[in-house]
C-alpha cells in the first residue's frame, strides 16, 4: 500500500519549501547592513586610529594642558550666546510667518540657505571689512557671526516644529480665551515647539563647538582653533583633546535628545529629530 | 418673522429675531449689520444682517464658500469685516481684539493645546482671567463633569479620543460663561455616531446655559436638528433666516428649496399668477398670494415652470402604462426613497414606507401622482 504523501493529499511541495527563501522584499534589509557596516567602518576607524596615536598619555595630560579650559569655555559660552541670540530671532520670525504670511516661507526657505551657500570664509571676511574696531576685538562677534552661520539649520528644525502643530488655531483658541500674544506664545506656542526648539539647540550646540574657519580668520582661540594650534606643539595632546571633545559634544547632544524626547512623548509629541517632528497623535474619534 | 432679504443684493435685509427666543433671557443680544468683506475679487460677505436675540441658537448653513465661516470669525474677531458692525449687548465690538471679546470658541480642528491635561485645558480662560488656583480648579472640574469627562481631567489630548477633545474643547469655551459661544462645524471631524451624541449634549448645555450661540455648519441635518433659527447662507449673503419646520416647508428661495433637504423638480405650466398645472393635476402655488409667503421666484406668471416637490409630497403606485418606471431603491429604515424616470427624462425621487417599496422593484411600470395641494414654483431650469 502506497503511503499517503502529502502531494497526494492535495499540497503542492516545493523542491526547496522547507528552506526561507529570500524574496526580493528581504534585499533591501541585507543592503542596510551592508551600507551600516561600512558607515561604521568609515567612522569607526579613524577613531580607533586617533586613539591609539594619543595613548594613555595624551589623555592624562590634556586637561593640564595651558589653553585647554580657557578655549573650551570660550566655546561653550559662544555655544550658549548663539543659542539665545537664535532663539530670540528665529521663533518669533518663524511664528510669524507661519501665522501672518506663510506665503513668505518658501523665500524665507531660500534667504536662510544662504549661509550654506556662501563660503564662511567669505562671510567672515565680508564682516570683518566692515565691522567697527571695537566690535572686531570682541568675542561676542563670533557669536553673531555663528547666528548666522546656524540660521538654516535653526529655521528648519523650528520650522518643521510648527508644521507638526496646528500654531493658527492654537493661537486663535488662546486668543478666544483671552490670552495675549505673550501669553500665548510663553504657555501654548512655546511649550509645543519644545522638540524643535531642541533639535535646533543641538545642531547650534554641535555647529558652534566645532566652527574653526570663521574663528580662526576672527583671531579668537575657541576649542577647535586651540586644538589646531597646539597640535604643532605636541599632536597626541591635540588628537586626544579632539577626540574628547568629540565625547564630550556626544553625551551632551544624546542628552538633550533624551531628555527632550521623553517630556515630547508625555505629551503626544514625537521623537526628537533634527529636520522633522513627529506630529501629535491621537486615538481617533 | 422670515425675512428675506438680501435678493437683489443691493438692499440688506435684517433677520430678526423671534419676539420670545427659546433660550434664557440671561443671554446676550448679538447683531451683525451689513457685513461686507472682500478677499481680493472674491465677496466673502456682501451685506450680512442677522440679528440674534439673547439665549439663541442661529445656525448659519450653506455650501462651501458661502461665507459662512467669514461671518464666524468675524464675529470672534479672528477676521475684520471690510464694512458693517458686529454688535454685542448693543455695543460695536468691531474694534475689540479677539481676546477682549469674551467669546467662547469651539474650532472644526481639534484645537485643545497638547502639552496642557483636560483640566488645565478648561481653566486655561480663567488663568488668563487671573482666577485663583483653586477655583479654577473647581471650575474646571465642574465643567469637564457636565461634559461627562470628569474621569479623563489628567489625561493630555493625545490620549483623548475626537469626541471627547471636542467636549473638552466646549468646556473650555464654556468656563469662561462667555457673552457669545461660537462653534465652527465642530462635529465635522467625527465620525456619526459620536456626531449624533455631541450635538445632542451640544443643545442640552446650550439651552441649560442660556449662551447665545452661532453654530456653523454645511450639514443641514446638524442645523436643523439644533437650532432654534437656521440662516441659509449663498455668495455671502443670507437668503433665508428661519425657524427649521418653516425652513424646510415654507423656502423663500429656489436655493433654499434645494439646500434644504431633498426636492424634486417637475415640469408644469403656470396657467395664471396663482394655478400650475403639474402632473396633469392643477394646483395653487405657494406664494403669489396664495399660501401666504412671498413668491419664490419674481416675475413668474404664465408659461413653462419648474415645480418644487418634496419626495414625500408625492405618491406612487404600480402602474400597467403608468407614467414613469421605477430606476432604482434606497433604504433609509422606516422608509424607501424609490426613484423613477419620468417622460421627458425627468426623474423623481419618491417617500414610500418600506414595506410598501418592496411592491415596486426597478423596472416596474408606475403612476406618479401629485395630491392637489399648495406647490413652490420656479423658474425652469435650462
């Protein structure tokens, strides 16, 4: 008696059916690591690379090292004034437009590219030309000169903030309710842009703590400048401070992306990203 | 107490409200005179008078672009009329900013502020009115509880369903007992069922509370159903600002006629300034002084016309030779809206009970009647 196979049964077995078979749907995933993997590589290595030529050594030395927290501190406090400088500029701008003339955002789009367009060599000289003496001698300069320079990357993360919110009925609710302009952009506007407001904060942050041309053309010695100078003196020192100003440059982005992710998730915000934001969800009718 | 107006567009007519409005006397008055406002070529409002009497609930109804959601947030303050004066309690608020106005608003986009809970939402009009903490609190709490959310007061508005960020929404514009509450389409966005419930709750509070309210809206349903007057609105005017059974039965337009529910249109012959011949049946014809309200359509007296029937104003039945066939059947529940194509392509649309359109599938040869009552005429249609 011939056993009942499972072909006899009616089911169609193919050759290889025990086997996953790859479909075309899985390439892609394959390709992702494979492009992964040599990100990483073209990441990693010259880490590992910069690590191994500063040695122990390096690192022990760099905090001593003349230069070193007086160019850090410098750049950090030029990081903090941009920042507020940017903000002040940049919100009530973007706000504006998207309230009162979103026909202008698209040219608004164009004039703040500009800076990506044109040289900082080119800006920085320009400025310098032109800048009265005094001014020139000061540091804050840079910090306007950064404002600039961090304008296309503000724009954008605030501008993507807005259009994940509704601003012109929120503005309006707050207005039938008898809030003011101030009122309404201190506890409705604000407080919702509050992931836009930090992806903008971490690319000024990470532009303005790695700027050397505009710095060094200026004659001021932020860290990246320090880093450069020293490392005619004694590289490993310079290669170790880099790499942990690097470090230093990361915990501090991951932190604010942390921090600022999980208050945007507490109110049915998204992720924090730099050029989009997830809009607020809801559960339907 | 109908008025109509606005026909020629040269003249604004007022709508008046009824001497004793269904709402409380606390209300307040509201009267927009002679709104006009323009965006570029476009009239968005050309002439708008409506007068609305304390505790009223004034529907403004009409297709998009009429204008209706113009005159809203003009009324808000959030747009200024190019002419014309919004007067509250007597006085021209025109130039009163939006958050002076004490207007509450429920927008058609759920607009409750994201990183704010239900509560804090609510009291947020009585913060900006500098309400102690605590009592605005309490106040708060009390309305999220007439709305029936007392439970989700922590709960920020993504964790809100549709239905309940609009009733929040409507206890925030209520917590801050406003002179006027404004609700533009705010059930537009929601699904039946959740609609049907809201407006219902919508009215209760309304008439509870006495707040005079303007209600838009483009679903005539919604209108009808809440509001003590209902105003069609076409090109920025208003052509018709009634109560919804006069509305309905006694339209001072041919727009109005069609907007209004459903209607059909009959080819008849106007015999004389008064009789119509529809159907081979004569009847009178509304207006022209013969049922009271004003002519539908002016300078109709003789000649081919077009006859304004309701689906329910007309009768049919299975036929051999009748003068229509059946094309078509859609259930609505307790009744059958049965289609038939008439002669000369005209086809109507008929009421029958249910179980009496089972009698009549499509196909089925049948005689259209019309009962020799009162008829709207207007002109025919090219």
């Amino acid at each position: 008696m011939a056993t009942l196979t499972p072909a006899a049964a009616g089911q169609v077995i193919s050759p290889d059916n025990s086997k996953k078979r790859r479909g075309p749907q899985d390439r892609p995933a394959i390709w992702r690591w494979v492009i992964l993997l040599i990100a990483g590589v073209y990441f990693v290595v010259p880490l590992y690379a910069a690590l191994r030529f500063a040695g122990l050594s390096g690192f022990k030395d760099v905090f001593t090292t003349p230069g070193f927290g007086s160019s850090l501190w410098l750049s950090i406090r030029l990081a903090a004034v941009t920042w507020i400088v940017s903000m002040l500029l940049m919100i009530p701008t973007t706000v504006y437009v998207h309230l009162r003339m979103p026909g202008l955002r698209r040219l608004l789009e164009g004039v703040t590219i500009l800076p990506i367009v044109i040289p900082p060599v080119v800006l920085i000289i320009g400025v310098l030309q032109v800048m009265p003496l005094a001014l020139r001698a000061s540091v804050w300069l840079l910090a306007l000169e950064y404002v600039i320079l961090a304008m296309p990357f503000a724009y954008r993360a605030l501008d993507a903030g807005l259009r994940a919110i509704d601003v012109k009925t929120l503005t309006e609710a707050a207005g039938s309710l008898g809030a003011g302009w101030l009122s309404t952009m201190w506890r409705v506007i604000l407080p919702n842009m509050r992931t836009a407001v930090t992806a903008a904060t971490i690319l000024i942050v990470a532009l303005v703590l790695g700027e050397f041309t505009m710095a060094s053309l200026d004659l001021k010695q932020t860290f990246p400048v320090w880093i450069v100078l020293f490392d005619q003196e004694n590289a490993q020192i310079s290669v170790a401070a880099s790499i942990f100003a690097l470090f230093v440059t990361w915990v501090f982005l991951m932190l604010i992306t942390v921090i600022a992710t999980r208050q945007s998730r507490r109110t049915g915000g998204g992720e924090v990203t730099l050029f989009t934001v997830a809009p607020q969800q809801t559960i339907g009718n | 107490m109908t008025a109509k107006a606005n026909e020629t567009g040269a003249t604004a007519g007022v709508h008046a409200p009824p001497a004793a409005a269904s709402g409380s006397p606390e209300g307040t008055p509201v009267s927009l005179r002679n709104l006009t406002r323009a965006f570029g070529a476009t009239k968005a409002l050309d002439g708008m008078s409506l007068d609305i009497a304390p505790g009223e609930l004034v529907a403004l109804l009409g297709p998009s672009g009429c204008g209706k959601t113009t005159a809203l947030r003009i009324v808000a303050g959030f747009e200024y009329a190019d002419s014309g004066e919004v007067l509250v309690n007597g006085k021209d608020v025109s130039g009163v900013p939006a958050a002076r106005r004490d207007m509450g608003m429920v927008f058609q986009s759920y607009s409750l502020f994201p990183n704010m809970n239900a509560l804090d939402n609510v009291g947020f009009g009585l913060r900006m009115r500098k309400t102690a903490a605590a009592q605005r609190r309490r106040k708060a709490a009390e309305l999220l509880d007439m709305v029936g959310l007392s439970a989700q007061a922590g709960q920020y508005p993504h964790q809100l369903s549709g239905g309940q960020q609009q009733r929040v929404a409507l206890a925030r514009a209520l917590a801050i007992e406003p002179h006027v509450l404004l609700l533009d389409e705010p059930l537009s966005a929601l699904d039946a069922k959740v609609r049907l419930q809201l407006r219902e709750q919508i009215r209760t509070l309304q008439q509870r509370l006495g707040t005079t309210t303007i209600f838009v809206t483009h679903d005539q349903e919604e209108a009808l159903s809440m509001a003590d007057r209902v105003g069609v609105m076409r090109d920025g005017r208003l052509e018709q600002v009634a109560d919804p059974s006069e509305l309905y039965s006694r339209p001072a337009t041919a727009f109005v006629a069609e907007f209004v529910g459903t209607m059909n249109r009959l080819p008849g012959e106007l015999a004389g300034p008064g009789t119509v011949t529809v159907l081979g049946v004569s009847c009178a014809v509304i207006g022209n002084g013969g049922a009271g309200s004003p002519a539908i359509e002016d300078g109709l007296t003789s000649g081919p016309v077009d006859v304004l029937v309701r689906p329910e104003g007309l009768t049919v039945a299975a036929a051999e030779g009748g003068n229509g066939i059946v094309s078509g059947r859609t259930f609505l529940g307790a009744i059958t809206r049965v289609a038939v194509l008439l002669s000369g392509d005209t086809e109507v649309r008929v009421d029958l009970a249910s179980a009496a359109a089972l009698a009549i599938p499509p196909g089925t040869s049948v005689q259209v009647g019309l009962p020799p009552t009162p008829v709207l005429v207007a002109r025919r249609q090219q």
